[in-house]
C-alpha cells in the first residue's frame, strides 16, 4: 500500500467515525424542512451556491430559471429536458434507470452482494429480512448506482414491469459516498431504504432506494412519498395482481429528495449486464447497461 492509500484509508475511518456520532435522522429532518423554504431569497441563494458548487448543468433542465422554483427541493428534483437523455432501442435493453456512477455491479454469491474491496453485504438484510424475498435474487445479479449531488434525482424503469411489493425498512442514513462504502460494513444493508419489488420480462426485479445523511425522504410515483414519517418498524405493501400497476420501460417510479443510491436486483441467468461497466463508470438516464436474456 502507498503512502497516499494509507493516507486515504485513515481519512474515510475517520469520516465514518465521525458519522458514527451523528444524530442521523434529527439532522436530516432538519434538512428536510430547510429544502422547503419557500423565502425567494433564500431558496435563491441556496440554489444558486449549490450549482456554482457542484457544477451543475441547468442547460438540460425544463427550468432553467432558478427564480421559477419554489423552494430548493422543487430545484433538486427538477426534470429535465425530454431531449437530453436519448433512450437506448432494443426490446431486451435494460437502461440506466439514473444518472451517476457505478459503485459495484456484478453476480450475487452465496447471498453476500460486494460492496467494496474486503467488504460483503447480506442479500437477505438489504431486501428486508425477508428469506422468501431474497431468494428471488439468489446467485443473480447486482447493480450498485451512486447519485452524486449534482446528478439528476428522478429516478426510471430500466425494463417494463408491474409492482408486486415494496417494504420500508428503517435504518441509519450514513452517507453512501464512496469513501464512506470503503469504511462502513454493511453500509446499504444498514441505511433506511425503499425495497420495490416488480415482475418483468426478466422475471424478478428489485429496485432499492437507499436513503443517506440528509436524504431521508424518498417517494414512488404510485405511493408518494414513503419516508417521512420515520419509524423503528418495517412497513410492507402489496398490489393486486388482479388490477396491477404497470410502468413501461424509461417511465419515471420514483425520486430522492437530495442524493443517493439505487441498487438494481435481478434473478439468476435472467441478464446480463455491459461488459464495459465496472466501478466509477459515469452512466445517464436512458443508455444501455444490460440485456435481458
């Protein structure tokens, strides 16, 4: 190891330390409230320092105005321009459901998904606790996607399907940076997250929603927002499969209200992912990461 590695490594051990201390939900809910404050010059100052920030490009953006949004939420979770994100062709195409990067993607083994070198997570954990649910996804496939602030924050199908379940299931809400997944174990099986489970053409498929510091609001489109309210208890939904809710491939399900985590699950021998995508491979809305088989 270099000296720059080691120098890298004590640094994320200290910011998860750090975390470790934190009031994670209390500061969220702060946060929470503070994204919605309508005051024009607040939410105007706030916008504005955020893009200069994070280089945000409002060029793509149906509201390129920020004095046009209500509040800081309405500018983070702002669509974009329908000819900025071509959708890949292909009946069998799976599609980058997000913008971001590729934290890990690759096969599920034994039940553990890889989370970062030396470090492995329950399948079963993640999808709730449920041992039925995970063995949807035994020996399939993962995707983990980070949004970074800056990234657009709705979030779409990768492939056509109708909603069978989604469960709730509290946790911490460390941050899911990079340095952060290097550190913290079972960093996505431990954060609050939304477990929307769908049946599509290529069987089973599991779209996560992983909350963070300061993202502890997450909606679908057929439930609105799941979280707040927080609580200590798991809360479950079913959906009739007599009259199902059916979303096409590229239709948005859901968003962040600030950055996050998408984990894509699918069942074995049902897909198989680009050959190119590995870990910190930038990806957009609507470009091929996938084939169904």
């Amino acid at each position: 190891m270099t000296a720059n590695q080691q120098t890298a490594n004590i640094k994320d051990k200290i910011f998860a330390f750090i975390q470790m201390l934190l009031p994670h939900h209390f500061l969220s809910s702060i946060m929470y409230k503070i994204t919605r404050i309508e005051i024009k010059w607040f939410k105007n100052f706030f916008i504005t320092k955020f893009i200069g920030m994070y280089d945000v490009d409002m060029s793509q953006a149906q509201n390129e105005n920020v004095q046009n949004f209500k509040c800081f939420n309405e500018f983070f979770t702002r669509p974009l321009k329908p000819e900025a994100r071509p959708i890949a062709e292909g009946e069998k195409t799976i599609l980058s459901p997000v913008d971001g990067t590729v934290s890990e993607i690759g096969r599920i083994k034994s039940g553990q998904i890889f989370q970062a070198k030396g470090k492995n997570y329950s399948l079963e954990t993640l999808v709730g606790g449920s041992p039925e649910r995970a063995q949807f996804y035994e020996d399939g496939y993962f995707a983990t996607l980070y949004l970074s602030p800056r990234d657009y924050h709705r979030i779409h199908m990768p492939i056509s399907g109708h909603i069978r379940e989604m469960v709730h299931v509290p946790g911490r809400l460390f941050s899911v940076s990079p340095s952060t997944a290097r550190s913290v174990n079972s960093l996505f099986a431990r954060n609050e997250r939304v477990v929307a489970g769908f049946s599509t053409d290529a069987g089973p498929m599991a779209m996560i929603l992983v909350g963070a510091i300061f993202v502890s609001s997450m909606e679908t489109v057929w439930a609105g927002t799941i979280t707040p309210p927080n609580g200590k208890n798991l809360r479950q939904w079913s959906y009739d499969t007599q009259d199902p809710i059916n979303l096409e491939r590229a239709d948005e399900m859901g968003r962040f209200n600030m950055g996050s985590t998408v984990i894509l699950l699918f069942s074995k021998d049902s897909i198989q992912w680009e050959e190119h995508l590995k870990c910190g491979t930038k990806i957009q809305f609507g470009e091929k990461i996938g084939q169904i088989n």
